[in-house]
C-alpha cells in the first residue's frame, strides 16, 4: 500500500486512525493517508539535522461532527436538524513536537486543510449541506507551522513524550 520513495531512511513514525506521521534523515516530515497511502503533507526547512522522533496528538480530528463548533461558527449546522454544513468552516488544528539530531525540538501548530478527494458516496447538496458519507472521511491536506523551536540538549534528542501540559525530551 505504501511506497515511500526516499533516498534517506525514515527514523520515525507515529500514526491514528487517520494518518502516519513519518520523520526521516533528509530532515523533512510527511504526513500520509492511512486509507490510500498518498501524501497530504510535508514540513521541511525546521530541522537542520535528521528527525529522530515525533509525537502528535492522536486523532485530534476524529469525530469533529459531534463536537462543539468553533466559537463564532453559527453557519456550520443547520438548527431545524442538526445536519453539519461546509465542512471548511469546521477546520480541526492540533499539535506536533519533533526532536532532531540537531539537538533542537520544535513545537509545531497543525492543522487540516482543503479536501484532497471527495469519495464517491458523498455529495453536497446546493444549501451546502453534506449527504452520503461524512465530509471528515475524505482526504484533506494537512498544514503544519513552527510555534516554538526549543532548545537545550547537548546531543540529538532521541524521544519525547507530551501531554496536554507537559513536553518531555531526552
């Protein structure tokens, strides 16, 4: 299913119900499809060494439908039944951290993009109103921006953990 056609070594992966997170010695990190294996993003230019390690927040996109809407998105649901609108209103951001041979570890703000394919048992109706298959199964690129690039190690960091507090690094 997958090809990950490289010339460098992947030396980390992370992955949800969703997505693969790869980090590789050519000092970029990719996102991939974990139903159809294509690519849906690529960070590179923050690392000046390879990526050892990555963690992200799992499944930060899962079951978005039947989560509170974004402060101010009114238009995204529909009152009389409760149908979810346009889907791009209702973008998920969440979190990365890399470490590197760099010795650095950056903190990284992610979040999905457009839709990449529409499956065939979906469509939208003229009142943008989404029927068939739930737009949050189709492919959508995923965007990733540098927050904070923290440093202090000495050698490369090897592994992180993280929580909704705490980033630790070795």
């Amino acid at each position: 299913m997958f090809t990950y056609e490289c010339v460098f070594s992947v030396y980390c992966l992370e992955f949800d119900s969703r997505r693969i997170i790869t980090g590789s010695r050519d000092r970029t990190i990719k996102v991939w499809s974990l139903r159809t294996g294509k690519q849906l993003g690529s960070f590179a230019g923050r690392h000046k060494g390879s990526v050892l390690c990555l963690k992200f927040e799992k499944d930060w996109d899962r079951e978005w439908s039947d989560g509170p809407l974004p402060e101010g998105d009114t238009d995204a649901l529909d009152s009389s039944n409760g149908v979810v609108k346009s889907a791009p209103a209702l973008a998920r951001s969440g979190f990365m951290v890399s470490g590197s041979s760099d010795t650095t570890v950056c903190v990284w703000d992610l979040q999905l993009g457009p839709i990449l394919e529409q499956d065939d048992g979906a469509s939208v109706d003229d009142d943008r109103t989404i029927r068939g298959n739930v737009v949050d199964d189709s492919e959508r690129a995923v965007r990733g921006e540098v927050r904070s690039v923290l440093r202090g190690h000495n050698g490369g960091v090897l592994d992180i953990r993280i929580d909704k507090q705490w980033i630790v690094s070795w």
